[in-house]
C-alpha cells in the first residue's frame, strides 16, 4: 500500500493542522482534555479526538455525518478521522498528553482489515511525529463481526506500544464480557450511567467498589460528562482516575488554545467566537464531596 485511505482524503492547511474531506463534507478534528487527579489537584493527562464535520461551511452533527454514509464506506471513514486526529494532535497537541482515537470493533470484520489498519497508524504516526506509546486505542460499544479477529487486532495494537480503553463502559453484562476478553488498560464509564449512580448513596457506593475492584486490576478509570462541580467533586471521592467533561474544558478546534496546560499559568479566559470555542477553564484543586445528588442553586 503505497499511501493511506486517510491520508489520501487529507487536505494541509496553513496554520499547520490538517482537514479531511469526504463527498460534501469537510471534516475537522476537535480535541478535549482529559484531567488526571493527582495530590488533591487536576493535572492535564490526555485529549480526545472529536470529528466535527461541516457542509456548505455551516456546522452538522455528527451523527447526521456518519448516518448519511453507507456502510461500505465506514471503515475509510474510521481511517479517515484517526488520521486526521494524529496529524492534529501532532501539531497543535501538548507534546506530554495522551491521545484518544477510535476503533469500531464492526468494521473489522477479517485479519487482513486490522492488518491494513495497524500499517496505516504506524505510517500515519510516523508522520505525524507521535510516539506510540501516547496513543490510547479507544474500542466503541459497537459489536465485532469477528471476536477472533478484533482480539487479535488488539494484541497486534498492544505489541506496538498502543494502550487500549474500553468506552462507555455501563451497567450491562456485556461490559464485563468486554473488560475480560480485552484486558484493556483503561475504562471509561458512560456519562449517563455514572450521573445515575452519583444520584444515591448505594449507588455512588456501588460505583466506588467498581472503580475499586478496576483500579485493583491496574486498570485506571475516566468519567466522561462531567458537567457540574458536584459531579466532580464525587468523581474525586470515588477514587477514580481522571474526567473529562464541560466543567472543566469544552471541545475546541484545531488548533486549540491548550498549550496553555503547558505553562504554569492558569488558563487565561476568553469569550465564545464563531468556532464555539469556550473559556477554558484550568485545573484547579479539586474539593472534597460531603453530599450526594444534585445540588440547589437557591
């Protein structure tokens, strides 16, 4: 293969960062801090990358995105945005933080797809300038058409250096089935699920034994949708090993303003612009929870 599927969908522009375009769509990678608890205080640990995909120049969803493309596409497309997500992060991104990119598990359907992938991350990674070993492998809730081979195509992530989470890890048995087949180095719980929980004593208590038990494992845990401070303060109680939500920092565009996190400074705020960029917001010590729910603002 002399050139990747991304690559070959990938437009460079001036500033540096890098764009996709697929049919009508231009695509564009957005990136969102993951903060790690350390000694009562948040430290920037990992960014996510998001697709945010634009038509005409006007933003859409991406769920609208990838409903309109067929499903023979889909496994291009996967390429497509982790390579545009590398190139991204390899350009604009702190040098220090991990990066989390996707993998559906239904489009690895044969051996020789996820070989054609991993020589197409390896080729990309090159590019871009990344150590393996800063790229966490995100597997989707979605189903492999082959377990024998999503399995083997996690090994062959794991022998290059790459770590694996699990997303959107919940209240179904399959979960577990996952944590086991996978032995993923780290797990993110559903926003929804964990809002659930924080909402009682037994179920907060429920979700610190799971953090417990995953952490006893050497397994370190994200709570994703962290959106008020209460949330945060309870994800810090429950021993959990980072967060990632809007009470701390939103999605921005590449390029973000996150290099920032690298200066001792806090995060200097600024006004929403046409980009939907919001304040950032630095990491600050994080207070200890003394109740649970949902708090008034009277």
């Amino acid at each position: 293969m002399s050139r990747s599927i991304g690559l070959a969908h990938i437009i460079r522009q001036k500033d540096g960062t890098s764009t996709g375009v697929w049919g009508l769509y231009t695509l564009q990678s957005a990136f969102q801090p993951i903060f790690a608890f350390k000694e009562g205080k948040l430290s920037l640990a990992a960014f996510e990358g998001l697709i945010r995909p634009f038509r005409d120049g006007e933003p859409q969803s991406p769920m609208s995105f990838f409903s309109t493309c067929p499903a023979a596409d889909r496994l291009h497309i996967e390429a497509l945005t982790r390579t545009l997500h590398l190139l991204n992060a390899g350009s604009c991104l702190p040098r220090e933080a991990s990066i989390f990119v996707n993998f559906d598990p239904s489009v690895f359907t044969e051996r020789t797809i996820a070989d054609n992938a991993l020589r197409e991350m390896r080729l990309v990674l090159h590019e871009a300038g990344i150590d393996p070993r800063r790229v966490v492998c995100e597997v989707t809730e979605q189903r492999s058409a082959s377990q024998e081979t999503l399995f083997s195509f996690v090994a062959a992530l794991r022998g290059n250096g790459f770590r694996i989470a699990v997303d959107d890890y919940g209240a179904d048995d399959s979960d577990i089935n996952r944590i086991k087949d996978l032995k993923p180095d780290i797990v993110k719980f559903d926003a929804q699920w964990i809002t659930q929980l924080m909402e009682s004593g037994a179920g907060f208590a429920l979700l610190t034994a799971m953090v417990k038990s995953f952490e006893d494992q050497g397994i370190r845990t994200v709570f994703e949708g962290i959106e008020e401070s209460w949330q945060l303060e309870l994800a810090e109680k429950s021993g959990a090993s980072m967060v990632q939500g809007f009470v701390l920092a939103r999605p921005e565009l590449a390029p973000t303003r996150f290099h920032v996190f690298n200066s001792a400074e806090p995060a200097p705020a600024a006004p929403s612009d046409k980009t939907g960029r919001e304040p950032l917001v630095p990491p600050t010590p994080a207070r200890r929870a003394k109740a649970f729910g949902r708090r008034i603002v009277r």
